[in-house]
C-alpha cells in the first residue's frame, strides 16, 4: 500500500448568517433561504415546508476570484493537483474576508482526495465554478477514508458550472465484493458533503463514480438542479444521489442513469422533493432502504412528481430491512410519473434482505400512487408486500395505467400483488386492483 494522503484545513472562526433568497417556480416563494408551501393534488392533509436558495455568482457582485491555476494547478491530466486546489479553497474559505469564487478553469486535472472544510471567514455563499474536467486518482491506497471530494462544516454553498467530476470508476468497480465480502473496504464516494447547509449545486456531470456519485449527510437545505449522472448500468452501488440524515433536500431538472438507485432517500430524511428527474438505467427513485442499521431514523414528506422512468430495474420503491428495531416512513407521494420499460414500476418490499424468521418492524403510511402512465417489461407491474408485524396503512393507488411491454409471453397482461396493507383504489386501474384485505 502507498502512502495514505489526506488533505486537510484547520477550523476556523463562526461565519456569519446567509443572507440569500431565491425564487423556485411553482414551489414556493422564499424569504432569507426559507419558504412554506402545500403540495397542490395530494389527499394527504399534509402542509410541508419546502426551502432554497440562490447565491449570486457573478463577475460583478464584487467575489474575489481564486483561480486554482494560479495556485500551481496543472491541467494536463497526470499531475496530481490536489495540493493546488487545496491552496486555493484556503485562500477562497480561509483568506478571505469578501465574498469568494474558486474557480477551476477548462482543462484535465487529475486530483486525489481533498477535504474542503468550514466554516469559512469568506461570507456565504461561497461559490465554485468548475468548468473542467476532473479525474480522480485510482490508487486506493491514496483515500484514507472512501470519499473523493469532501465538503465538511460550509454554511452556503454554490457549485456550478459544466465541469465534469469523473471518477474513473471503470477500473475499480471489478474489485467491489461488499456484497459477497463483510469486511471490504468501500470505494470512494466522488462528491460527499457532510453538514453542509444552504447550497446549491447544478450545471455539474458525475462520471463514473466509484461508488455514490454524491452523498447528502446530515445537511439542511440543500439543492441539486440541472445536474447529470452518468455510469453503467452493471456498474455496483453507483447511486446517483444518496440521502442520509437531512432535510428540505431539492432535486430538480435532472439526469440520472447508473447502476444503482438514481435517488436513494435514506434514514433520517425529511421534506425531500423529487421533480423532473429522468431516471435510467438504474433502481429507479427509492425511498429506502431502511431499518438495516438499529439507529436508522423515520423518513417523511417525501415528494416525486413530474420524473420519467426507463429501462430500470424499478420505478417508484419504497424498501425496508428486518430487523430488531423499526420506525416510520410516512407521507411519501410518486405522482404525475411516466413508465417506459420498466421491470417493477410500482413496489413496496418490506422483504428487502429479510431473514426468514422475522417481519420488518417498520410502519408505512400515507403512501400515494397517483397518475401513472407506460410500460412495465414483467406482469408485475404492482407490487405492494408489506410487513405482517406491521400492516401498510393509507396506501393510495389513484389513476395507474400500465401496459405490458416485455417479451412475448403466454400471459402477456400485467398483475398486482398485495398483502398485509390497507388500499384505496381510484380512477383507472391497470392493472386491475388487488382483492380487499
């Protein structure tokens, strides 16, 4: 094993309050990065609170511009620049006392794992503009913890650009055996941000990642938007966007196609909006899974509208674990949502890796299914397998218009499969309803 490098920045002092707003059409009107709407169209009597914000980027708004060129970088795609980028967010974060732009001009950098870390003495929102292309090392020995770029501790946040993060996971994705070995050590997640609040990212593609190509912990207002995920569809554990632990999360006007889920909701989650995402390849847009762990926390307000699905393994899935503690995922709407080939469109798999001999302690309820349209390639276009320990409760199936799709079969129609949950069926129902339970 080489040496293990990790670059690092010292904490510094508090950082003064955001002071940004922003207007996000048909969402809700905002004030100081906060806003209140009700989700139009749902049954559910549920008001959630929805926030973002915008940062002010631009040449003329007085930012002091750190150029990671004239801090050593060298765009030629061999040199490891990651001493140069971290010189430069020192300089940006740390050094500044103006509002601050990093920038990373055109050009190939390959760059190691980097931690850029808060609080910084430059007032939010900090901004990164990328309109390079980076590459990531490939030497494992290099990350001393599985992440490739690390944002730690920022209050205000705005990436952007067209740039290209590329974790050249292509090479690596052969040497993933978590799932066959316990003691694996994970591949690096390429963009992870940790307690990073009121942020933006968009404009941005995620190539190739090694494992997530971004990861959400325990952050609070915080914006994807226009961005692009790109990996195989065989490629292990590439989920496009993973959230854990955090809430008032946006995600809109987005491509994903990966291995694995496009938008994985996890633990702990709470007011997430999922709108205008196209999903494919992939696991589809997944609330779960939950319960693997015994401190994985409730989940709810979970909001998927206006997103097309195609050619994934699965559409619209809400997924939980066994195990010797439970909770609760509640309030959860996939509305206005086009199917286009797709192997399981609607599932809840309260089976997800369960032992035999024990039902999931977690309690669904409040779940809408409402205005689905495509195809479905199995017969199993509904599937709703709940917990026997703890019944579904409030699932709604409103307005489900599928069509059989995949090869030729003696039975060519889809089917729903239900057990252990109560169902209210409206509209059009195609496939035809469950029987009453």
């Amino acid at each position: 094993m080489g040496m293990e490098r990790r670059y690092e920045v010292d904490q510094a002092a508090g950082v003064g309050a955001v002071l940004i707003s922003l207007l996000i059409a048909s969402f809700c009107n905002v004030a100081l990065g906060a806003c209140q709407s009700e989700q139009k169209g749902s049954t559910s009597s549920v008001t959630t609170p929805r926030r973002t914000l915008a940062a002010t980027a631009n040449n003329s708004d007085g930012r002091a511009i750190f150029d990671v060129m004239a801090n050593g970088a060298v765009a030629d795609g061999t040199t490891d620049d990651v001493e140069a980028f971290m010189q430069t967010w020192n300089k940006a974060c740390k050094g500044s006392t103006a509002p601050a732009k990093m920038v990373i001009p055109k050009g190939t950098y390959l760059v190691g794992p980097v931690l850029f870390q808060g609080p910084c003495k430059s007032p939010p929102p900090l901004v990164i503009q990328v309109d390079g292309i980076l590459k990531a090392t490939t030497d494992i020995s290099e990350y001393a913890s599985p992440e490739w770029f690390s944002f730690e501790h920022i209050n205000g946040l705005f990436i952007t650009g067209n740039g290209i993060f590329d974790g050249q996971g292509t090479t690596l994705w052969k040497h993933n055996d978590c799932k066959l070995n316990p003691n694996c050590a994970p591949l690096p997640t390429s963009l992870k941000f940790n307690r990073v609040n009121n942020t933006i990212v968009e404009g941005i593609t995620s190539l190739n990642s090694q494992l997530f190509h971004t990861y959400v912990y325990g952050s609070n207002n915080f914006t994807f938007r226009n961005v692009n995920v790109s990996a195989d569809g065989e490629s292990p554990n590439t989920d496009g966007i993973h959230l854990s632990t955090s809430t008032f999360v946006n995600v809109f006007n987005s491509v994903i196609g990966t291995g694995d889920d496009c938008v994985a909701i996890g633990q702990g989650t709470h007011n997430i909006t999922v709108t205008n995402v196209t999903c494919g390849p992939g696991h589809g847009i997944s609330v779960g899974s939950l319960g693997k762990y015994p401190t994985d926390k409730s989940v709810s307000g979970i909001f998927v509208k206006n997103c097309t699905l195609r050619n994934t393994m699965y559409g619209a899935r809400i997924k939980t674990w066994s195990g010797r503690t439970g909770g609760e995922a509640t309030t959860i709407v996939y509305e206005d949502i086009t199917i286009d080939n797709v192997k399981n469109p609607i599932i809840i798999d309260q089976d997800y890796g369960r032992s035999k001999q024990q039902q999931s302690k977690w309690k669904i309820t409040d779940v809408h299914f409402k205005n689905f349209k495509g195809s479905s390639v199995t017969n199993a276009a509904v599937t709703i397998a709940c917990s026997a320990a703890f019944p579904c409760d409030g699932v709604e199936l409103k307005d489900i218009n599928l069509s059989y799709a995949g090869p030729k079969a003696k039975n060519p129609t889809v089917v729903s499969t239900c057990s252990n949950a109560k169902i209210t069926h409206l509209g059009i129902q195609n496939p035809p309803a469950c029987k009453p339970q």
